[in-house]
C-alpha cells in the first residue's frame, strides 16, 4: 500500500496559540543583535510565517545585522526550552491526542509541516504532554531556516515523491504553501482564523476544531 502522510502544523493546530510566544523572537534578537522593535512600530500580523522568516524580517525591520541570523536562531532555540517549564507550557489544542491516534488507525502517518526549528517543534510538543513519538520526524519538514513556507512545502514535495500527503493547518498561509505544489490543504478553525476565513482558501474541508470535525477530517482523507 502506498504510504499517505498528513503533515501537520503545531501552532494553532496541534497547540493552542499563545499570546507571549512572540517574546523568544524579540528576546534572541535583542539579546544577539541588540536590537528591537521601534516604540510606535505597529503589530505585524506573523501567523503563518516560518522562524527563519520571522527572524530575518525582524532583523531588516529593526536594523540589525541580517549576518547574525544563525546566530538569533540558535539563541531562540536555547530560550525555547522554557516551554518545558509550567510558566511557559503550551497547551494542546483539543482532541489533537483522539485525533493522531485516529489517523494512524485509518493507516495514514503523521508528520510535521512546521515554521519551527526542529527543537522549537519537539519542546513545544512535549511541554504540551503531546506524545512526540506518536509523529515520524524522518518525514517532518521544519521551517527555522526557510524564509517562504512555499519554500518548505517544495522541499517535503521533493521530498516524498509520489507519496499522497496532504497538509493541515490553520491559517491562509498554509493552504497558500499547500497550493504551490499541489498537495491537498485541510484546515482546522482553533488558530488565528476563523472558518469563514478559512473557507476562502482552497481547503478541501474546514473543521470548528479537531473535537467536533474528526468526522469529517476523516471523511474527507478518504478520499486520497
């Protein structure tokens, strides 16, 4: 039987959103750069982003030197092990455990499309109690590096070959990633983005959450 893979996003899909976790990007970068963000500088809407975008457009907005870049990012990644600590743990999104094991009992593999650096995804995962086993991270792609999600969605695409895979995600930027090479994009409405929102991307289906729409998610992948 051919091998099918969903690949899924961690943040507002696997992992509920969290309104500090901004704070490692600013904080590597001040500490490594010494730099910030300007006072009156406005909120820039990063949902959707990879950590290698994140960084390197905060580094040219806020003036600091694009050359420290793997610098900021190794930084982040060592700051990142506060999400195994109780002040910063994520919280799973519901029914991400029932759903994982349900996928796998419908013969499809779970893997990891993901803006993070590998370390970022696994500590947030674990400090989330989310079984990082339960993933085969040997068919994950990790975006700490990548400055373009489309550019991360080529590489799984070459990747997996003739392998059906399909992403989910929650936000626009992932069905846009999914489109430019064809894999088939399934959203979930717990992040940033509403299922009216959703519903105007290319989602083969729009699910309120993992809880009320595993009916329908698996439904929908047995169509692959």
């Amino acid at each position: 039987m051919r091998t099918r893979i969903v690949l899924w996003d961690i943040d507002g899909t696997l992992l509920l959103n969290s309104a500090t976790a901004g704070a490692f990007y600013h904080d590597a970068i001040r500490e490594v750069a010494g730099v910030g963000p300007h006072p009156d500088e406005p909120h820039a809407v990063e949902h959707g982003k990879t950590d290698g975008q994140i960084l390197a457009e905060r580094l040219e907005r806020w003036g600091g030197d694009p050359a420290l870049f793997d610098a900021v990012s190794r930084r982040m990644d060592e700051l990142s092990d506060a999400y195994l600590t109780d002040a910063a743990r994520r919280r799973a999104a519901p029914g991400v455990d029932a759903t994982v094991t349900a996928l796998a009992a419908a013969g499809w593999t779970n893997g990891l499309l993901t803006g993070n650096s590998p370390h970022r995804a696994r500590v947030k995962l674990e400090g989330a109690g989310i079984a990082v086993a339960a993933f085969d991270w040997d068919r994950s792609w990790f975006g700490g590096r990548y400055l373009r999600r489309s550019d991360l969605t080529a590489a799984a695409r070459s990747d997996l070959g003739d392998t059906t895979a399909v992403i989910l995600g929650d936000t626009p930027a992932d069905g846009e990633a999914a489109d430019a090479v064809g894999f088939p994009f399934l959203a979930v409405a717990t992040g940033a983005y509403s299922e009216e929102d959703l519903r105007g991307t290319s989602a083969r289906v729009v699910l309120p959450d993992l809880v009320r729409g595993l009916p329908a998610l698996l439904a929908a992948l047995s169509a692959f």
